[in-house]
C-alpha cells in the first residue's frame, strides 16, 4: 500500500499521513453511477454485504410481516450460544413431549413419550424446517418454549433488532410474531459472524432420520454452488420466504426476500439479487483489526513507537471500479506524551474520494505505553527542547 507524505511544520497541531489505496464506503455526498434496481417478484426484500453492512438495494425493508420459518434462525442463534456456553450437548437424549410432537407446520413426525438425539432435532430443524424438532429441543434446553422466546426477544434486541417480536420458537404462524427484511438479514449476519462453525450446519442439502430421507427446502444450495445457508419456507400468513447466503471471490453477500407468491418466484428472487450484488459491487478488505495502520513518536514513555489501528476489521463496499478513486488520510495528534492506555483514541482515519469524505473511522493506541524512567524521561526531554 503506497504512502503518501505531507510534511508538517512545527506551529501545526496535527500532522496528516496519507495513505493511497483501494476502499471506500457508500456516502451519499458522492455521485456514483446509477445502477438499476433488480426486478424482483417478491413484495419485500433487502441485499446486504456481509462483513461491511452495507445494504446494496432493498424495498418495503423495514414493513413489519411475519417471518414464518425464518423465526427458527433466531431459534438457531439462541441455541448455538447455548452450545457454546455447554448448557446442552449434540450427543444428549431429549424426551419429546405431546405439545412437541402435535406442533403446526412441517415435521419430523416425532412420536410423543420417546427420546430423540438432540443433533437429529438440530438438522431437522436446520435442514427441514421442522417444527417439532424445534420444540422439543427449546423445551429440553430451557425448559418451556415460553421460558426460550423470553432469550429469543433478549437476543433481538441485544442484535438492534428493533422491529422485530418474537411469540413461538417453530416458526408457525401467530399473532405478534413479526420482522421485516431489514432485521431479518442482520440475524443472518450475526449467526455468520458469531457462529462461524455452526452456520456450516445450513449448507447440508439432506439427512436421513428414521430411514426417511428429509431435504433441504432452500433450493439455491443446489442451484448455485456459491450458496451455503440459509434457510427457506413457506406459511399462510408469511407466503414464501427465504434467506439466502452466498460467497465469490471472497465476497459474502445475504439475500432476503419475503412474501413471495410461490416458491419458484422466492428461489428466482434469492438468485437475481445475489447476482446483481456479485456483478455490480465489490466488498475489500481496507484495514485487519489490531494490524498497525500507523506508528507515531510517544514521548517520556518506556517506549518511543506507538501502533495505531481500528478497533475492528474494516470491510468496505464500493460499485465495481471505484476503488482506484480512494484515498484515506490518518489524522493524529502531533504531540503524545504517556501514559497511553490501550484502546485509547488518539485520532482518526477519514476515507476520501474526490476530495469528499466517505466516512471517519476513530484511530487507537493498540498497545500500552507506561511512564518511562528517570534516564528515558531526561533525554526525551533533550530532544524536545531541541525541536
């Protein structure tokens, strides 16, 4: 990555180091190419890039519907922390009750009074969609499927997803169970990020459970090889919905969609929208967390060489073509005198384009810098006054 100097003088209170390279967020100051909206069939939907955020199209993404099936990927979330946290094991017995077994929607036509494994509950609910896979494994982990939507709600909101209210754990259709595009993919983005291992689990296109064979209803894992979760079903109030997820190139994209009138509309809508990301934007990553993006001169500190870097990986998206036209400049205090606590602000990298900013990211110490000694104290000291 070339570097780009401008020498300061002596009387500034900030020096600029600029940096030429290949990224840039969306801003609306900037005038991109108009790129056209896909056409898509279903009512609602929204297409998001993972690792940067950034919403690449979408329409009615924040109408409240009901999520139907796409509920189980909050079911899903709750579990999976859960597993983590060894509250419950893949290789435990779960007796499956009445209320589970007589659960709406689709099955694995569990048998009330006998035991399941619970990693067979796991890939029916994951794989199938199967209600009363769901229900028996929430009501095993947590007692009471009232007990599991009380963490289903608590998740939502801890994730900002504020639009969205949570009644059953199935997925079923019910009064006050409701989501929209919007929050929908932020949960899909969250179950990639926090459960990495775990969402490898939505790209199993079938299992066999009691001898039957029980197939995967999102129908791009087959389609498209990019494609692996995450999931897609149908009820009578939610219509056809899916969430679909894909990587090229080392772009990860999520495509939502919902209300669809059926099923082939739902899987042409998740196929149009990640082709249209794919081809018209790309996503790079700009800075890794706790890599140095800068080092600075600290002074009477036991060190005199400072990293500085972003709290978090930096992944930005911009339309195909346009990464040419960034720059980013990294604006520090001149001056740094320790302590200098890790974590601490000490100023900013701002992205550019055209001579507009994009977006200001907070620049921080990513190492600790103590007190120097009496010796190191004395000849900052010197090389102070000699300045």
């Amino acid at each position: 990555m070339p570097i780009c100097w401008r020498c300061p003088s002596l009387c500034e209170k900030f020096f600029v180091l600029l940096f030429c390279f290949l990224f840039s967020p969306h801003a609306s100051a900037i005038d991109f190419p108009e790129i056209p909206s896909p056409d898509i069939g279903a009512p609602i939907w929204l297409l998001m890039d993972h690792d940067s955020g950034r919403v690449l199209a979408s329409s009615n993404a924040d109408k409240p519907v009901a999520p139907g099936r796409l509920t189980q990927l909050m079911t899903a979330y709750v579990l999976f922390g859960k597993l983590k946290s060894e509250k419950w094991r893949l290789d435990e017995q779960v007796n499956v009750t009445s209320r589970a077994s007589n659960a709406k929607g689709a099955k694995l036509f569990l048998r009330p009074q006998t035991t399941v494994r619970a990693e067979d509950l796991l890939q029916g609910m994951i794989v199938r969609s199967a209600t009363d896979a769901a229900l028996a494994l929430v009501e095993h982990v947590s007692g009471s499927e009232t007990n599991f939507v009380t963490e289903m709600n608590a998740a939502a909101r801890s994730l900002g997803l504020n639009h969205t209210t949570f009644t059953n754990a199935g997925g079923y259709d019910e009064t006050g169970q409701v989501s929209t595009a919007r929050d929908l993919s932020l949960l899909a983005s969250a179950l990639i990020r926090d459960f990495p291992e775990d969402y490898k689990k939505f790209s199993q296109k079938e299992f066999v459970y009691q001898e039957i064979n029980q197939y995967n209803r999102n129908a791009l894992l087959w389609r498209d090889s990019s494609v692996d979760g995450l999931k897609a079903g149908f009820t009578r109030n939610g219509g056809y919905v899916s969430i679909v997820s894909a990587k090229r190139d080392g772009m990860r994209l999520i495509a939502t969609t919902l209300g669809a009138r059926d099923e082939n509309t739902q899987v042409d809508a998740g196929q149009k929208l990640l082709d249209y990301g794919f081809r018209y934007f790309e996503t790079r990553l700009l800075y890794a967390v706790n890599v140095p993006a800068a080092h600075v001169r600290v002074w009477m500190g036991n060190q005199s060489s400072l990293p500085l870097g972003l709290r978090q990986n930096l992944y930005l998206t911009l339309p195909r073509s346009w990464h040419q036209k960034l720059s980013a400049r990294l604006m520090v205090k001149e001056m740094i005198y320790a302590p200098v606590p890790l974590g601490q602000t000490l100023g900013s990298l701002s992205l550019d384009i055209d001579r507009q900013t994009l977006a200001e990211y907070p620049l921080v110490a990513l190492k600790e810098i103590s007190t120097g000694n009496f010796l190191q104290r004395g000849i900052d000291r010197i090389q102070l006054w000699l300045r």
